[in-house]
C-alpha cells in the first residue's frame, strides 16, 4: 500500500468510525455538500494563518499551525474524494491527466486557448 492509499484507507476508517458513532445517515449529495462546507472552513483557519490583512501589521507565519490547518484540509478533501466514489488510484491517475494537460495549455499545446505564456524579450 502506497502513502496515498494508505491516507484514504485511514480517512475511510475514521468517516466511518464517526457515522456509526455519531448514528449519522446523509445522501450522498447531503455529505458531498457538508464535506465541502467543512473543506472550505478548514480553508479560512488556513487563510488565517496567513497575512492576508493588509491593514494589519504582518505578524511572523506559525508554519506549525498552518501546517496543522493543511492537514485538516487534507482530511476533507480526502473525505470528498471517498464521498464522490474516488479512490487514490484514480485520484492519481486524474491527476497525471491535469497536470499533463495544465502543461499543455502553458505551451500552447491544448485545445483550450488563452492559457500559453507569450515570451517575453
């Protein structure tokens, strides 16, 4: 078992650790949609950690705190992959499509126009 499949085993465990604790029964759609709320949270306690208030005095960046948030984005996501009947393998394999294509579309080379960078000179 590889590090990703190895996270979205321990992710699977804890969500289903927690429903049959917790006695939680959503639809698909009604967790997808939690899951995204509770994503885009953790997203805000990341964006705190940051100096993003330029009417504040920058304050030093707490890597341990804002790694910590990361994490717990992590676990969401995963969460949301799992919800949306993606595993790691295709998680993977959806990637390398994405980032091939992302690459593609910085040299021009995509069907997708707008994207190529125009040299500079």
């Amino acid at each position: 078992m590889d590090r990703l499949e190895q996270i979205f085993a321990m992710q699977k465990a804890l969500n289903d650790d927690i429903e049959r604790r917790r006695g939680l029964h959503f639809t698909q759609e009604e967790w997808i949609e939690k899951t995204i709320l509770a994503t885009l949270a953790e997203l805000a306690e990341v964006l705190e950690e940051s100096n993003y208030k330029w009417w504040k005095n920058d304050k030093p960046i707490d890597e341990a705190a804002l790694k910590e948030e990361l994490v717990d984005v992590l676990h969401f996501f995963v969460s949301l992959c799992l919800r949306s009947g993606m595993d790691a393998e295709e998680l993977y394999a959806r990637y390398l499509d994405k980032n091939r294509e992302n690459f593609d579309r910085q040299y021009g080379r995509s069907a997708r126009k707008g994207y190529e960078v125009e040299e500079h000179g």
